[in-house]
C-alpha cells in the first residue's frame, strides 16, 4: 500500500479528476460545493478553490474514483474531515446530494 499523498495519485491524475468534476456538476469553469457544511461556505468553485472530497472517507477505506468523489470547497472539506456524510448533514440533504451525482452520472 502507498503512503500519504501517492494515495491521491500524481500532479496530473489530481487535476484530471478536478477537471471532470468542474465539467459534471458546472460549467467546465465554476461549479458548486456540494457539501456546504460550512456557514461561510463558497458557493461556486473554481479550478484554484476546488478540492475532492470523498464519500466514503479514506479511513473508512475510501478511494479516489469517479463514484466516492464529489466538489467541495476547502471550508467544508476541513469541517468534514473523515467524519460519514450522515454525521454532517441531514439525511434529507444526503439523499439530495446523491440524487445529484446520480444525475451527472457519478454513481
């Protein structure tokens, strides 16, 4: 198993899956944070304040693929940190969010 950041892959891996995410859920440009846990959550991210966030969190065995990553700004993304989606959110915006990713095609 690797360590630390060569879960996440290289440099060019990291910014393909930013990209794919700007292009399913936004314009290719901007897109929204997904999470928005945070009260001063950023509501339309760019390439620079977009970070993945994973569904399944990593200490709970999650990866890096299409299916477990979602957009969310670095606020919302700090406040998570590995904690499940159900800890964070209700489970009404649990069920909103996936039906979003099922509609852009991320499920």
């Amino acid at each position: 198993m690797r360590a630390g950041g060569e879960l996440r892959g290289s440099a060019s891996d990291r910014r393909a899956r930013k990209m794919k995410l700007l292009l399913k859920f936004g314009t290719g440009i901007t897109c929204p944070c997904l999470l928005r846990i945070h009260p001063c959550c950023e509501r339309q991210l760019s390439f620079g304040t977009l970070t993945v966030d994973r569904l399944i969190p990593g200490s709970a065995g999650g990866r890096y693929v299409w299916g477990n990553i979602l957009p969310a700004c670095i606020r919302c993304n700090e406040r998570r940190r590995d904690k499940p989606l159900r800890h964070v959110m209700s489970s009404r915006r649990v069920k909103t969010l996936m039906a979003r990713m099922e509609k852009a095609g991320a499920l």
